[in-house]
C-alpha cells in the first residue's frame, strides 16, 4: 500500500516520497533480492522498487487493503507556517496517513507536531463527549447525579470498614512531609516526592488562573496533604495563599482538590515456574557469628534433612587475615556439621563447607569464589546466620526467581531484641511475627536469590576496582534487562543480632538507621526509660545522662542509640490535622506522658 503516482497510459505506480507499507509475506520475498533490484535498473527509484516488487512477490501497490484505505495528501511549495491556515480546514489534509513531499527536517518537526495536537484535541472530545453520556445516564441509575463521584469515569474512593482500613493522608509542606509511613514523623522532601509536591501545586495555581484570570500574581502554599487510593491513584488537597498585584491587595484562601490518577493497569507476562527447582544455599560464616550457627544447623536439618527438600547448603567459612592467630576458630562449626549429616547418612552430599580467607567483607568476592563450584543454570539462595529456615521460604524463592527475567530480594522481618519485648524469660525459641515482636526491615539486602548465569552476565558492569565496593543489589540493578523483586516475606524471620556496621561511609548511614529501628519499637523505647526515670526516681534528661550505665539492662554496645530515641521522645512534637485550613502543632511538654 501506499501513495499513487498516476503516470496516464503507462499505469499507476506507487511513489516512495509519499511512504509504503509492506506486509511481512511481501517483505520476506522482496529483501533477499533488494541490492539486485536497484544495481540493475536505471529507472527512478519509485518505478525499480514497484518493478521490484512486482517481480519477486507478484504484488502491485495500490491504495487499498481489505477495508482500509492508504490516505495521502500532495504539497507543492509547502511552506508550514503559510500553508497551515488553510490546510487545517481541509478534512482530507487532517485524516491523511501521509503529508509530502516534505521540504526540510524542521518542517518534518512541525507537521508532526501540528497531527500529535491534533490527535490529543480529538481525544479530549472524545472523553468530553463520554462525561456527558455518563452524566445523563446516571440519572436513571440508583441515587441518581448525587451519586457521581468526582473525577467522573475513575473508580470512587475506599470505603473502610474498620479503623484499621483507613488510608492516611499526609501532611506537608514546601520543605517537609509529615507521618508518611508508620514508622515516621517528619522528614525532608526530596527527590521525586519534592519534584510531584512542587509540580501539582503549579498545576493547582494554573487552574486557578484559568478560572480567575490574572487577578493573582504569585501563590503560597498553607497547608497540604495527600494519600495514595490504590482504586483511584494520587489525592491532594492543597490550602493556596493567593497574592494579587498589588501589594495592597487582600491575599485570598482557596482548597483545590486534585487527583493524579492511575494509568492503564496490564499485566506482564512471566515466564511459568514450579517449585520442584534445586536450590544451593549459600551461608557465608563469619567468626563474629559463630556462636548461632548451630540454630541454624538445626533449623536446616528439620527443613531440609529431614524433609528431603531439594535443597543444598554451601557454607563458606570466612577467615580474617590476622597476624599471630592460633587454632581453627570455626573448629566447632565443622562439628557442628558433622554431627547433623551422621544422623542423616542418606543426605551426607546435601552440606558442603569450603574455607575462604580475606581481609575485607565483599559480597562480590564471596560469590566469585562460590562461583567456580556451581554451574550456570543453578538457582542461589545467599543466606545469613540468625535466620529461621522455613520450606515456605524456601519454595518462595522457586517461584519469585525466574532466569534472564527476575532476581528475588525479600524484605525480611527482624525480630526486636527479647528483654525488650517480653516482660520476663523464658523468651520463646523461635521469631514470633507481630508488630510488637520486630519490624520489616525494608533496608536490608541480606538475602537474595537469582540464578548464575544472571549473576555471571551482571557481573561484567563492574570493574575489578569497584568490587569491593559494590553491594549484590546495586550489581543487578545496573542491569536494565533484569527485573529486582522486592515483596515482605513473612515466613523469612531473622533472630535478633547487633549489628556490625562497615567503615565505608556509603554503607554505613544505613546501616546505622537499620541498627537505631532494630533494638524494640518506639514505643516500648519509651516505656523502658520512663519505667527507668520513675524507679530511680529521675526526670528523662537525667536518664539521657546515665544512658551509658543502663546499657547493660537495655541493651549492650547501644547506648548512643538509647539516647538518641530518648532525645527523640523527649522533643517529640505532636502534629494534629484538623479539617479547618490551619494546622496546630501541640508541643509534647504540655503532655509529656502521651506518645504518638
């Protein structure tokens, strides 16, 4: 198909000024051939291709295909700015596949840019013309107009059942977002949060200007909040301080409400998995940590040993380099092992050790080494000391890893520390999942699964000297091709450990922030140091002072984290939303009792 050039008694010919389009039968005749066709002839281009064609798929263009129609339009002189006055008034030029011939790239540009505005005006109509249909039909529906929601077309707003359902709004303002989460009361806008808060106040401040005209010059933000429908998308509700002209003015109030709704949803093909896949556990076994190892064992031997699982575990004891040091510090591990594959002789191939001696802690490393004894079709699970295995994990990580397309990050759930959380022992063996037994740690990256030879092609992004400095998920991240899931993972329960927090400055702002959310939650924080203030007898900044001498009660090696919650709590500020455009903000020192 394509634009006709009528050439009178000699025929019809298509033109390639105006386009053509070949289907994929003729195109798969006439490519082998294409060089040949053009070398031999001296014709114009338009009549060697149409000869072309004509010979190797006995086919002849035309402007017609089934029921559609190959609609161009001819320019002479064409000249945009001049002619598109008068062209935009012709149907035929506005419903044409093709406009030529085109006299330059700029012209290109704009006439491309003339059909695009056109196409977006058509299907401003178009919704236009599906508000007012559904507008009229609602009054013959149950509650009639009254029922509309606002924006007409997108799905109305939750309705919760519980106060446990409530979506919360957040507060904000140009520099800070307050209760964002669960787990924060202020913090710093930045990023894409900052970019979408500053972008929908300038769209809210233009709608204003199209309704009022030019009677207000600049605005100021009051109040703002916004919550995210999973039905609907993005609500905000903004207070705009709006100033006229002139200085002498009276400034005005208006509440816009806003909605960035959601696009399309679809759903993306996955390739099909099962839960029969072999898995090789990789434990990295550090000698700071030697003393759970044997927890560990023994949840794999229920697991795994006894269970038959399809599952293989490779511990990797990793020695540090010290000068003048004696014996094996791992010796009991290696019992350890012994011991649960003896009474398992059936599975003894199932747990491999391997010794591996290095000076620095390196992810990248680690795996290399463990790399030359696996192949590259097999699925890896990277493991620590402190988790609690469990087969629901464990097929978890068969179904959520899929090779060349999907590598597994699961957000783990850390228990608090137990003399925290219950009021005497004996604490329970295992990790109790609730909110006042741990938390999700959403920044840890410990775990991990993905196949080797996703592992082999993303470690060619990362030069030898940026090894030790780059972490697993930033490998796969670098890589475009390769999906990182990351979901909470329930049955994926970790003890509660101190954690060692490295040098490199990169890492170690984390992990200090994993470590101060780690100890017990805010709440039972409190508690333990006004229990402590009220026994000796003390005011809380007193306690901050004699935080040191409590950590033996509270917890070892974390006082500076103590003191940093108690400052916390002891400067907490209470923000209440009203529905009224003003925000109060009640200072804790007027009840120093009630947290929130």
């Amino acid at each position: 198909m394509g634009a006709i050039l009528h050439r009178g008694d000699q025929g019809d010919t298509c033109t390639l000024d105006g386009g053509i389009i070949l289907s994929q039968n003729v195109l798969s005749k006439v490519y082998p051939k294409i060089d040949s066709c053009f070398l031999k002839s001296e014709q114009n281009p338009s009549l060697a291709f149409e000869a072309c064609i004509l010979q190797t798929a006995n086919s002849k263009c035309s402007e017609k295909g089934g029921d559609k129609n190959f609609r161009s339009y001819k320019v002479y002189d064409f000249e945009f700015d001049d002619d598109i006055t008068s062209l935009r008034n012709d149907a035929m030029f506005n419903s044409s596949f093709s406009i030529y011939p085109m006299p330059d790239d700029i012209s290109l540009y704009k006439i491309h840019r003339y059909f695009c505005q056109l196409e977006i005006n058509l299907t401003r109509q178009e919704i236009q013309k599906a508000k007012d249909s559904i507008i009229g039909l609602s009054e013959f529906a149950p509650g009639g107009k009254g029922s509309l929601q606002w924006p007409i077309g997108v799905p109305e707003a939750f309705k919760p059942n519980t106060r446990f359902d409530v979506v919360q709004w957040s507060y904000f303002t140009d520099t800070h977002i307050y209760f964002d989460d669960d787990f924060t009361n202020i913090r710093p806008l930045q990023g894409a949060d900052k970019q979408d808060i500053q972008e929908i106040q300038q769209i809210a401040f233009d709608r204003l200007i199209s309704i009022y005209g030019d009677k207000f010059k600049q605005f100021k933000l009051v109040n703002g909040y916004r919550r995210f429908e999973p039905s609907r998308g993005m609500e905000y509700t903004l207070d705009l301080e709006l100033y006229g002209k002139h200085r002498h003015e009276k400034t005005e109030q208006k509440r816009v409400h806003l909605l960035r709704p959601l696009g399309k949803v679809e759903i993306v093909p996955m390739p099909y998995v099962t839960e029969n896949s072999q898995i090789h556990l990789i434990l990295p076994v550090y000698e700071s940590e030697m003393e759970d190892f044997g927890n560990f064992m023994e949840g794999f031997a229920k697991t795994v040993l006894e269970t038959s699982d399809n599952s293989y575990l490779y511990v990797i004891f990793v020695y540090e380099k010290k000068k003048g040091k004696s014996g094996d510090p791992f010796a009991v591990p290696k019992t350890v092992i012994d011991y649960h594959l003896n009474n398992h002789p059936s599975r003894k191939g199932t747990v491999t050790w391997k010794v591996l001696e290095t000076s620095e802690k390196s992810e990248l490393d680690l795996l290399d080494y463990v790399m030359r004894d696996l192949q590259s079709g097999d699925l890896v699970s990277v493991c620590s000391i402190g988790m609690e295995m469990d087969i629901d994990y464990l097929n978890r990580v068969r179904m959520n890893t899929i090779p060349n397309v999907q590598v597994f990050f699961p957000i783990s759930f850390w228990q608090y520390k137990q003399n925290m959380v219950y009021q005497k022992p004996p604490y329970p063996p295992g990790v109790e999942l609730g909110q006042r037994y741990g938390h999700f740690d959403v920044d840890s990256y410990e775990h991990s699964s993905f196949y080797m030879s996703d592992y082999m092609n993303s470690r060619k992004h990362v030069s030898p000297s940026d090894t030790k400095k780059t972490s697993l998920i930033d490998l796969f991240l670098k890589v475009q091709s390769l999906h990182v899931f990351r979901a909470a993972e329930p049955s994926l329960r970790i003890r509660w450990k101190l954690l060692d927090c490295p040098v490199r400055d990169d890492d170690k702002l984390r992990c200090n922030k994993r470590k101060s959310e780690s100890l017990a939650s805010r709440s039972q924080l409190a508690k333990a140091v006004f229990d402590y203030a009220e026994k000796k007898h003390l005011s809380v900044e007193e306690v901050v002072k004699s935080a040191k001498q409590l950590t033996n009660t509270i917890g070892e090696k974390s006082f500076l984290l103590l003191m940093s919650k108690m400052a916390e709590f002891n400067q907490l500020s209470i923000l209440v939303v009203p529905v009224s455009p003003k925000v109060n903000i009640i200072s804790s020192e007027m009840f120093p009792w009630r947290l929130m």
